[in-house]
C-alpha cells in the first residue's frame, strides 16, 4: 500500500489560493477514480475537483470555510501499490466546472451551502416514572401557578392537553361525576379566551452558522460598498395604472411567448432615459478616481437564490423588446437558481435592478451593486382612491394602482438632482406606457 498526495492544482489564471467550500468525501471513505472530493471556490468561480485514483481517504486539508494555497496538499490516499507520496497531482479530470458564481457585486463569489454547527443539546433529565393508578387513586396534577395541587380525577390525554395549554387542572370545574373531560377544557378555555392560555410559539435551538462561500462573499461586498459609497436614497410614487392594462392586454395575446411582469417595462423605460442620464450607467474606480460611462446598458437584476443574493446580467438590454427583455429575465433567474448560469452571465453589470415583487414594501433603500453608481428598486403595487381629471379637466376620485420606486445613488458621482430628474422623466414613461412602446 502506498499513499497518493493529491494537491491543489492551479485552477484559474492569477489564482493563489482557493476556499474549501463543501467536502464530498472524509477520511475512512472510499473514492473511486473520478469521483468527487471537494467544492473550491475562487474569486470567479465554484470547482469541483475529482480523484485521479481510487484507494482510501486518509488525510482531508481542512474544513469547509478555510482558504489552502495553490500547490499544497488537500488530500491524500492510500492506493493500491507504492503510490506517489509527495507528488503533485495532475489536474482533475473535467474539474473545472463553473457554477453558481458572482454574488452582489461583479467580483462576487459563488453558491455555496452554510455549514450550521449546532452546539451539543444538554441531555434532559429522565423523567420520574409515573405512578401506576386506579379509577381510586389518581396522581395529582403539576400545579403551574402557587396553588396548591389538587386531586383531579382526568384521563392522560386530558391532561397532556392541559399541560400542552398551561391550564391548572385545580381551576377547572367538571360538568359531570368529579372527571374532567376536553369539554370542561373547552368551556374554560371560551371563559378565559384573555387568560393566555396557549403558549406563544415554540422554543426554536441555539446554533452557530459558519459564514463561508457565497454568504461570506455577499457580507464582504454589501460591508465594502457601505463603508466606500456614501448612498442617498430617493423615492416616488408612480400611477401604474395605465401600464397594468397594458400589460394585462399584451399577455392576452402572446401565445407561446413568456408572461410580461412589471420588469421588462422598467427596463426598457431606463434604457430609454440613460443616454440622457450618463452618469448613472456607469462604474467609479475609487482608487483611480476615474469614472467610466458605458453607451451599452449591460442590466443587473438581483435575484434571490438558495444559496444568496446573486446578480444575473441582461448584456445590451438597450437593443432587446420587451418580449425578448421578459425571457431573457426568466432564463437568467433559473440558470442562477439551480447554479447553472456561466461567469460572463454574472458579471459585468454597469447598472441594476432590485425587486421584491410582492414583498417590496411601501419604500426601500437597495445597496449600490460596487463599483456601479446606482440602483433601481421597484416596491409593491397598491390600490389607493386617487383625485383624477376627466377629459373637461373635473376632478373626481378613482381607484387606482400605486406603486412607489425608490433608488440608491453614489454622491461622489450623482448628485441629488440627477436622481430627482431622471426619476420624474422615468415617472412620465411608465404613467404613460404608449410612450415606453413607440420606440
């Protein structure tokens, strides 16, 4: 028996090191040639890497979370024959897989799985061993307040039920031969509705969750771009009403084609305005002090996975319809959801977009997607009576659909009128869909 030293192949150009994001083997296991070892992620990228050989693992480098050098040992097994003790290993075969990548920012990292480190529960003590008894002798009741226990005459359902409850047996009063009965419970329970009797919810457990992969990633960038950019927020409200209906009649008629939501019209109205507003759709190299206008609108929608907040990118979302914006979004979100989605898909983005859809709150306050300049955040939409002029200029009440739009900018590069402006010209698109449609 010999042993094989598989270490930590160069896996991308200017890589030094690489983080243990998930072990599929420990040591005492069996692994075939091929098969898989562990998850390493890179600055770009998640890789998987496979055994050259097949024996047993008897050395693992590290835990999930800890960062190894390019070179350095991260396993060894032991092999049938004289092995290749302190050889470097070939690289593995099809290893470079990528997968689930960029997370918040463009030079985010990759879905990983949180590693949650429970600690060891306190072993309850055993409980007393219940008496047996007869329809003579029954065993009092835990009293739950100063009372003193009484002798109460009940079966073990009734009461577990009134233990389960918080209900001193002592206080409840029987209908009939001495015994309480779930309908005594009941009757006390619609007597003492404000009594507090049910417990409040369930005890949940202590754990320590290790930050490691793409939560570590998404921590890093949201905590940079705070600490770098100082972010104004600035919010409107915006009458949707016009553009539900237009959506509503566009999707009547698509056929085979994707469902249009809210978005691929946003977007096409920011794409429209951009040209107008440079300064927006653009990247600050803080360290440079250059910042860098882009004439192409390369669209970031943040999308929420299992694994994270990622960031897919609609490349030249400027040159796409709205049919064409609705399916790409739907692609990019699966392709970020099962891991699927390639580098180039999540990076690059020059401005993004951040939606909660139902759940987007009255108003919010996004963070800048570093080293971008801006974000946009659409909210909830809600029906509101609203003072409405007719076509004699009368003002009457209608219900509309409201939605409010909020947006997060860098003031070392926007400033509070360019915000204020480009969200009034963006107002008047979206309350006027024609205009969003002509082109």
């Amino acid at each position: 028996m010999g042993r094989y030293v598989f270490t930590l192949p160069d896996i991308g150009e200017g890589i030094a090191e690489a983080e243990i994001v998930a072990w599929h083997v420990k040591v005492g296991d069996t692994v075939e040639e091929d098969g898989r070892l562990a998850d390493m992620m890179t600055d770009k990228a998640t890789v998987e890497m496979e055994s050259p050989v097949s024996g047993v693992v008897v050395e693992v480098a590290g835990d999930a979370g800890d960062v190894i050098a390019i070179g350095s040992a991260l396993v060894v097994i032991e092999v049938e024959g004289l092995g290749q003790e302190g050889a470097h290993a070939p690289a593995p075969k099809a290893a470079a897989v990528e997968k689930r990548i960029e997370a918040e920012t463009p030079d985010a990292g990759d879905v990983d799985r949180v590693v949650a480190a429970a600690p060891e529960p306190e072993p309850e003590p055993e409980p007393e061993p219940k008496p047996k008894h007869t329809p003579a002798q029954v065993e009092p009741v835990e009293a739950h307040t100063s009372t003193p226990a009484a002798r109460v005459l009940a079966s073990p359902a009734v009461r577990q039920r009134a233990k389960d409850l918080g209900i001193d047996l002592a206080e409840v009063r029987p209908a009939e031969d001495g015994r309480l009965r779930h309908a005594d419970l009941d009757a006390f329970l619609s007597y003492n509705a404000s009594g507090g009797f049910q417990p409040a919810g369930l005890k949940g457990k202590d754990e320590q969750v290790r930050v490691i992969g793409l939560r570590r990633r998404i921590a890093e960038n949201m905590a940079a771009s705070k600490r770098n950019i100082p972010h104004f927020a600035y919010v409107e409200e915006f009458d949707v009403t016009a553009l539900e209906e237009t959506r509503a009649q566009l999707n009547a008629g698509r056929a085979d084609r994707p469902k249009l939501t809210m978005l691929p019209f946003l977007i096409s109205a920011i794409c429209k305005l951009l040209p107008k507003y440079p300064m927006l759709n653009a990247h600050y190299d803080d360290e440079a002090g250059v910042v860098a206008r882009y004439g192409s609108v390369h669209l970031g929608i943040a999308a929420q996975t299992p694994g994270g907040l990622m960031v897919p990118v609609i490349r030249d979302a400027q040159s796409r319809n709205l049919w064409q914006l609705a399916a790409e979004i739907t692609r990019l979100a699966q392709a970020a959801r099962d891991g699927s989605a390639k580098s180039s898909e999540l990076s690059g983005s020059t401005i993004t977009v951040t939606s909660l859809g139902p759940m987007g709150g009255v108003a919010t306050t996004p963070v800048i997607n570093r080293p971008e300049v801006a974000i946009i955040g659409p909210n909830r939409i809600v029906e509101r009576p609203m003072f409405v002029k007719d076509a004699n200029g009368v003002e009457r009440i209608e219900k509309r659909k409201i939605m409010n739009i909020s947006m997060s900018g860098d003031h070392r590069v926007v400033d509070g009128w360019d915000a204020a402006s480009f969200a009034q010209d963006l107002k008047k698109l979206i309350e006027a869909p024609a205009l969003i449609l002509a082109g």
